[in-house]
C-alpha cells in the first residue's frame, strides 16, 4: 500500500490550525480548550514522526 504524503501534510496543517484556535476557547471552557490543543498536537507529533513507517 502506498502512503501519499499528500494526506500526511493535510493532517498536519488541520491540527497545526487546531492547536492554533483551540486555546482560544480557554477563557469560556479552559479544560476543553487546553485538552483539544494538547491533543491536536499529539496528532502533529503522531503524523510527522510515525508517517514514514
């Protein structure tokens, strides 16, 4: 099976803007805005370093 970087690249912008605009929401919900954004960045982390396996 064939990964197209195309795909890897497409996840890491959308969660690099998740954890951009997620602790915006920290002054109306802080739990939910912080847990998003660490989360949206495991998923930076999970894409860039495991995508090449």
């Amino acid at each position: 099976m064939q990964k197209a970087s195309w795909t890897r690249w497409t996840g890491i912008i959308t969660a690099g803007f998740a954890v951009v605009s997620n602790p915006s929401w920290a002054p109306v919900q802080p739990q939910h805005g912080l847990i998003e954004a660490f989360l949206a960045v495991l998923v930076v982390y999970g894409l860039a370093v495991y995508a090449k396996e």
